[in-house]
C-alpha cells in the first residue's frame, strides 16, 4: 500500500469515527506539532531559554524531583483522553 492509498483510507476511516477515536488522532497531531517546534528552535533562543531558566534558578524558583514528577502525572491526567 502506497502513501497515497494509505492516506486515503485514514480519511474515509476519520469520516465514519466516533468521538473518542477523533480525540485520540487530534492528541497525535498535536504531540507531532509540539516536537517539530521543539526541533525547530534556534540556537539563539535556546541560549536565551536557558539564561532564562539560570536566572531563575538563582532566585530559588525550584523543585525537587518528586515535585516535579507530581506536576507531570497532574499533567497527564488532565491530557488523558476521556
């Protein structure tokens, strides 16, 4: 099956989905935009997150690892899928 075929069977098959399935592709799409501009920054602003995130560091803006894998999973779960 070609690229051709392959894209046309995913759009005759997102024509018939239910809403649960139309979350799940929308949750895909997003996740692949997000890392293409992750990959898409520039070396500027990279150094510039960076000074940015030293300087708060500096001021005492941190957490430990359990607080921040706390974050996390509270994230996950609000992105869950309902």
């Amino acid at each position: 099956m070609d690229t051709i075929q392959i894209k046309q069977k995913i759009h005759d098959f997102i024509e018939h989905a239910d809403e649960r399935f139309l979350r799940l592709v929308f949750s895909m799409v997003e996740s692949e935009e997000a890392e293409k501009d992750l990959f898409s920054t520039s070396d500027e602003e990279m150094i510039k997150r960076a000074k940015k995130s030293l300087k708060s560091v500096d001021k005492g803006n941190i957490r430990n690892i359990h607080a921040f894998k706390k974050e996390i999973d509270t994230w996950k779960e609000k992105r869950a899928i309902q």
